[in-house]
C-alpha cells in the first residue's frame, strides 16, 4: 500500500516515545506534503543528532570538544552538591528556575520495578568514584526523582547506595504548588506540605 520508504519511517519513527505507528503516518504525508526542501532541512536536523556527545560526569548531551558538558565545565557550579535526576529533560527544568548552582548525575529513566538496571548501577559507580577523587565526601547530594510511589521506592534504593559519601541526602520538597488552592490539594500534598513548612 505504501512505498517501502514510507514504511521504513513509519517503522523508525513509530519507536519513538509518544508516537506510535499512527502519528508515524501523519508525520511521513506530512513531510512528503512540505515539500523537497522542507524533507531535506529535516533530514539535515535528525543527521546532525550524530554529532551530540554525553558528558562523562553527569550523562548530560554536550557539543564540546572534551567529554564535558557546559554544566561540568563551569567552574562557578558547586562541585560539592550534585543532584541525581532521571532525564535530561529533568535538567532542562530545574535550570530554567535559575535556583540550582550543583551539578548533576543523569541516571536515565527509572521502572517501576524498584530495581536499578545495569546502566544506572554504572552511573552510580561512576558519581561514587567522582566523590572519592574529590575527598570521598561532599556537602549534599539532592535525589530529583519523581515524587510517585516508584520514584520513593527508588529514592530510598539511591539513598542507600550513596551512604556516606554525602553529609546529608535530601530529596526535593513537596507540597501545594503555587497558584495551587489548598481545597483542592489531596491529603498526601497537603501532609508534605505541613512537613515541609517554612
């Protein structure tokens, strides 16, 4: 029915996260719609990913000639505070808050299993060997995982992973969210947000 190349960016595509073989479909006419020139920028733009690196201390995706990216390379950063996140899209909102002067380690997407996978166990072993180059101990590490029942699980798996490399683990707070109306905030948010008061 389709051409064989259709097919194959249907079948490349629909592997993505968020787009299955039905959005596939819509992307391909789509593009085929646009034009030559508009198939060839987008062409150029996924081409170019091939160039990107990840950065050897935290996992983030970096350009640089060294294996660092711009957060590692900074020397105004705090070395002695690192913040443990899922994704890299994770990274891209906490530095939009412009609040967070720390590093960072990317460990990549978390199950629901409560159970870290190899690559993440190598990424802990690579933040652990980072610390004990640096004096085997720093002021905080910051656990930004998703505050949902997995992600506590998780937490507490990381937390004891890095025992005593850090004077304190933290998580980040939790509670009403602002603009949030404490009548309709469940009894969970409420309960942190009493704990957490300032």
């Amino acid at each position: 029915m389709y051409p064989e190349s259709i097919k194959l960016f249907i079948d490349t595509f629909s592997k993505l996260p968020s787009i299955g073989p039905r959005q596939a479909t819509r992307l391909a006419f789509h593009l085929v719609n646009s034009g030559k020139a508009n198939i060839e920028e987008t062409s150029k733009a996924v081409g170019n990913l091939k160039n990107i690196k990840i950065c050897s201390e935290c996992f983030f995706i970096h350009s640089n000639s060294d294996n660092l990216c711009n957060i590692c390379r900074d020397k105004n950063r705090k070395n002695t505070v690192v913040m443990i996140i899922e994704k890299e899209t994770d990274l891209i909102s906490i530095e939009r808050t412009k609040k967070y002067p720390g590093k960072y380690l990317i460990l990549g997407e978390l199950t629901k299993s409560g159970v870290l996978e190899s690559s993440q166990k190598l990424r802990l072993n690579s933040l652990k060997n980072l610390i004990k180059n640096r004096g085997g101990q720093i002021d905080e590490i910051i656990i930004g995982i998703n505050p949902t029942t997995y992600g506590d699980l998780n937490a507490l798996l990381i937390s004891k992973e890095l025992q005593g490399l850090s004077k304190k683990i933290t998580r980040l707070g939790r509670g009403i969210p602002t603009g949030g109306e404490i009548e309709f905030a469940d009894e969970d948010t409420l309960g942190q947000a009493l704990e957490r008061r300032i």
